[in-house]
C-alpha cells in the first residue's frame, strides 16, 4: 500500500493518557476540552478525542449541521472511531508543520499509529469532504474496531443505509456519506443508524478506513489506495503553505503551530475566517453561558489579517479582506456574518442534546447579530491601514466604502453600543469609544495618503480629537489609576490592553491601566475579563496575550516577555489548540475551541515581543 511510515519527525507529543475502551467504543464521559485535537480541509474541521474517536463534525462547512456530535450529547450523538480493542496509552501530535494528526497507542499486545487526516491536495481542498484514517501496527499484534453512528443532529434528522453496488450510503439529512477501507477491514454489522467493522494487525501491517462525504451533490468515490496516498499528500500541502510563515524571533516554531491551527478555521470558499469550530462548548461546567461561534466576527477578521500579515502570509489576508470588504458592502455594518457572508439568524435551542458535561443549553445561531458595536469601525479601519502599509492596493469601491463607514463612526459614536463582550446592556464603554478614536484615526491616514477619498477627511480628524476628550474626560478613574470598563464606572475591562495596540492615550495612563487590569483582573498569569466575571466564567486567554502585546507596545519589554512565558506555563498540556477560557482553579480548558481569537492573541503577542511592533505599521 503507498504511503510512508509513520513520522520519526513529529512535533513535540502529548503526556500519555489511559485509554480503557467500552464495550461501544466511546469513553463514557466527554474529555476535557483540551484532550481534543482539530482536523480541517479549508472547509470543515473536525475534533478527535484521544480514543481516537470523532466527536465533532460539521460537513460540508463549519457552521453545517453536525453529521457526528456525540461531543455534545453522550448518549445520541454521532461519532466515527478506529482504535485498538485493548486498554492502551496513547502519545499524540501532529506532523511537524502540518495539520495531519499522529496517536501512537502501546499496549502489553503490541504498538500502534494512527494517522489522521482531513484529506486535501497540493492544489487545495477537495471537492468532497475525505475523513481518512490509517492503522499500522509497529509491533506486535492488535485488533482494531472500527465504529460509524450517524446522528441525529438534535432529533431533527433520521439517518437511513442505502445499499449501493458502489457502496453502502448512509443518508442524514441531505448528507452522504460512504465508509470506505482496504480490504483486509471486515464489517461485521450496518444498519440505519451506522456500521461496525474489525481488522487485526500484525507487525508491519496496515488497513485504512475512510468516510467520503458531500451534500446535496453528487459523490465521487476514490479507490482506499488513492484515499491513503492523499493522507501523504496533505501532509505535504500543509507543510509547503507552513514554509511561507515567516518571523524572526525567539519563537518561530511556536507562530507556525497556531498559524497552521488558525489556518483550520479560514473557511476557503470565502476567505472568511470562523471564530471557532463549535458551538455550546461551555464557559463554566454546567453553566448556560454556551455560544455558536462557527461564524465570521469583523473583530476576528481584522485580527485575522493583522496577524497572516505580521507573519508575510498573503494569501490569505487577501482573501480575509476582501470577504470583509464584501460583507460590509452587501449587508452593511453587523458583528458577524455567516461564512459565505450572509446575516446570521437568531438563537435557537436544540432542545433534546444533553450538552458538553451536561451544560445547556446547545444552541445554533447567535444573539450578536442583533447588536451594533463601535468596534466593528476600529477593526475594519485598523485592518486597511495595515493591508495599505504592506503595498497593498485599495480598489476605488472598497475606498467608498470604507468612506462611507468612516461617515458613520463619527455619526455614531457618541451613543451606546454593546461593546466588545456583547453585553445585553448598552454603555458607553470605554473600549468601544477607543474603537472608533482608533477608526477616524486610520481613517485620517489613509486619507492623507492618497487611500480614501479626502472630502470628509478633517471632520473625522476633529471627532477623533473629540473622541480622545470625551474618554479622558469620562472614563478615566483617578481612584482606579486607571480607564475604566465604561463611564461613570469604576469596573476594570482586560480589553483595554488593546488600546496600547492602537496607539490610544498616554504611555503614562495607558501604562498605569495595565497595571490596575492586573491587579484586580488577574489570577497569576491569567486575566478575567472584566470585573465580576470570575464567578461566572473562566480566565479569558485572549486577554492574557494581549497584556503580553501590551507591555511590548509601551516599552515594558523585559515584563512582557516573563508574562508571556507565565502565560504558556499556565496552559494545559495540548498538541496547541487553544479554547475560548481556562479555569485557573483546575487548569482545564472552557469554551469553544479552536479559538481563533485566542491563536490570534498569541501570535500578535509573540511578534510585538520579538520587535515587530504593531503601531510602527499602521
């Protein structure tokens, strides 16, 4: 069969963990969040527990309905699983430079690898979806079950077996999907709701097990050999786009690990980027702070592209860019979109998935579509002055638009909003009020040279200086030493860090906020995201790095970078994926995952850190 062994030249693997499998395959209870490891193809990603088995998977997109979703409901939800039928240790980590995943499993009967992989091509994403997975056997001589339950997606779907001449199809919903394998793989059942199969291995053998999956379209299916060779292939795709990640600092192998892991979540049909892979994955274990964050947020973006230009990745700025730049003229100013760039409907409950841990409710949509925030302007702004600064080229209905926006922002930011963390009740928080001082200043400097049209350009420069006053004048706390999370308040806001970012205030003042955040934010390295939400919510990573980013900006160097190396101490073990949260009390990982805000964070930190500072681009 082609394809190379396993890899002597993987990254750097995971603790070992016991494996003890059950009579149906899955571990009883859910993993914690950060035993999970991501796949992607540049349109779906899918989340592997340590047992080997698929417990989340949106086909053919990110904010699809899950065909296996078992990570949120035990009992009935889908997954797919090819493990050994013995209890095991496993080591996992992925190839170096690459998303194809690697679980060495030993046991008193012998050794394994899996490899895993969302299969792509060196010429970019397939057409269909292709969840391929190999088992070889490195010595002695072990038996492999394999497990496929389709779900239900919340009740709302009943999957059906289609015997085919060309295969058995499952059907769930408007999804097909066909189980592939070498031919040494015996099934021993398929019903409606799925299959099960075995294949025992001895030394130096192997079997490949595959799921081919499209919807709503024809299914082309590949022979197993062609399946497995692309498991290689993918391999090489990832590391070709992995070599034109470039930085020059202390951690560079660090950077292209959660570039490639933010590179998962770019939805490629569109460019845009998806602030995480799932939806209701808890913000505290029981708790019903759960969100749906397969869609695309103008705050992630604009992050989104800061960063792949920090770090010379094109490509995909591009396309971030201009999936931004479409949206904004399409639907006008929102704080999020879907993936191919529609309004995102409202919340609704799936009422009868048990949810992660037992933590309800599981949801589909989200509330955010219905807010307005200012920061929405920084961001963009933000964004096309570092795109500009890089040589890039405005097209003359981007430059309208984005003038048209500025117009707005000024307009507008002198009335509440919801602010960066989406709350239900409209302030004047001091962050948003920054976002759009941050906004008309960008919009100011492109102006000036030659980017936007210059009619309006001396009206934004006086509402920014306005702006400036406004926030001195209101939203600084001479008890708190410090701005505060909105006027008339003596609350603390960790976003603030951003400021420095920006280019926002003082050094002085900017300097003395950041101390205060800490202060009375922090949990050793670990930041809360404004007061009062340690009792409801875990420590936010994002804020974390953007401390780190933060006392980069404002010359505090020697401090940052203990802070930044505190903050990865304070990680879990993992293979590099980053949640939304961690709670400091158990080390262990709380909302969804792959965060892209929290990659993001890390990257900006690390390159502010290493020199490239943010605010000599803008």
């Amino acid at each position: 069969m082609p394809g190379s062994s396993p890899s002597d030249d993987v990254g750097e693997r995971t603790h070992r963990l016991e494996i003890r499998p059950l009579p149906d395959g899955r571990a009883r209870e859910a993993w914690p969040i950060e035993h999970y490891t991501a796949l992607g193809n540049g349109r779906s990603v899918s989340l592997v527990a340590p047992d080997g088995t698929v417990e989340w998977w949106c086909v053919p997109s990110m904010d699809s309905p899950p065909l296996f979703d078992c990570l949120l409901d035990r009992e009935e939800g889908g997954y797919f699983q090819a493990f050994p039928d013995t209890d095991c240790q496993v080591e996992r980590a992925y190839r170096p430079d690459s998303n194809v995943m690697e679980t060495i499993c030993i046991s008193s009967d012998g050794i394994a690898c899996l490899t895993q992989s969302l299969n792509s091509t060196m010429a970019g994403r397939l057409p269909w979806s292709e969840l391929a997975c190999r088992l070889e056997c490195l010595s002695g001589t072990l038996t492999f079950h394999v497990r496929l339950v389709c779900g239900t997606q919340g009740g709302t779907v009943s999957p059906w077996l289609q015997p085919n001449p060309n295969g058995s199809i499952f059907h769930v919903g408007s999804v097909l999907a066909v189980f592939c394998r070498t031919e040494n793989v015996y099934v021993m059942r398929e019903d409606d709701r799925g299959m099960e199969a075995r294949v025992t291995l001895r030394e130096g053998e192997r079997a490949t097990v595959a799921l081919i999956v499209s919807r709503d379209e024809p299914l082309v299916l590949s022979p197993i050999d062609e399946i497995d060779t692309r498991i290689d292939i993918s391999d090489r795709a990832w590391r070709a786009w992995a070599e034109g990640v470039h930085h020059d600092g202390p951690h560079t192998t660090l950077l292209r690990r959660h570039a490639l892991l933010l590179k998962l979540l770019l939805y490629s049909p569109s460019g845009a980027i998806a602030a995480a892979a799932t939806t209701s994955l808890p913000e505290k274990i029981g708790g019903n702070r759960n969100y749906d964050y397969r869609y695309g947020w103008i705050r992630d973006a604009g992050y989104a592209v800061n960063a792949f230009l920090r770090l010379s990745i094109m490509p995909e700025s591009d396309a971030a860019f201009a999936w931004l730049m479409q949206c904004l003229d399409a639907h006008g100013t929102r704080v999020l979109y879907s993936l191919d760039g529609n309004p995102v409907a409202d919340v609704q409950i799936l009422e009868t998935m048990a949810g992660y841990m037992e933590s309800r409710p599981v949801v589909t949509g989200n509330a955010a579509t219905r807010q307005h925030q200012h920061g929405i302007y920084g961001d963009i702004f933000e964004t096309a002055s570092l795109f500009v600064s890089r040589g890039n080229v405005l097209d003359q209905k981007s430059a309208r638009t984005l003038s048209a926006l500025a117009d707005e922002c000024a307009d507008k930011w002198q009335q509440k909003d919801a602010g960066i963390w989406e709350l239900e009740t409209p302030q004047h928080y001091t962050q948003s009020k920054i976002s759009a001082w941050q906004a008309l200043t960008r919009a100011t400097e492109l102006a000036s040279g030659g980017h936007l049209p210059a009619t309006c350009a001396e009206r934004w420069g006086r509402e920014r200086d306005r702006i400036a006053m406004w926030i001195d004048r209101y939203c600084w706390s001479e008890s708190q030493q410090a701005y505060t999370m909105y006027a008339g308040s003596d609350r603390l806001d960790a976003a603030l860090a951003l400021g420095a970012r920006f280019g926002f205030g003082s050094t002085q003042r900017m300097s003395a906020t950041l101390d205060a955040i800490r202060r009375e934010l922090g949990h050793g390295a670990l930041l809360y995201r404004y007061s009062g939400t340690e009792k409801e919510e875990g420590a936010f990573l994002a804020c974390s790095f953007w401390m780190c980013e933060a006392l980069a900006e404002l010359g505090r160097q020697e401090e940052g970078e203990r802070f930044f190396e505190a903050c990865l101490d304070a990680l879990p073990p993992t293979v590099g994926i980053l949640a939304e949260m961690i709670d400091p009390l158990t080390g262990h990982f709380l909302g969804n995952i792959p965060q892209g805000l929290s990659h993001l964070a890390l990257i900006h930190a690390a390159c502010s850190l290493a020199g490239d500072r943010h605010r000599s681009s803008s």
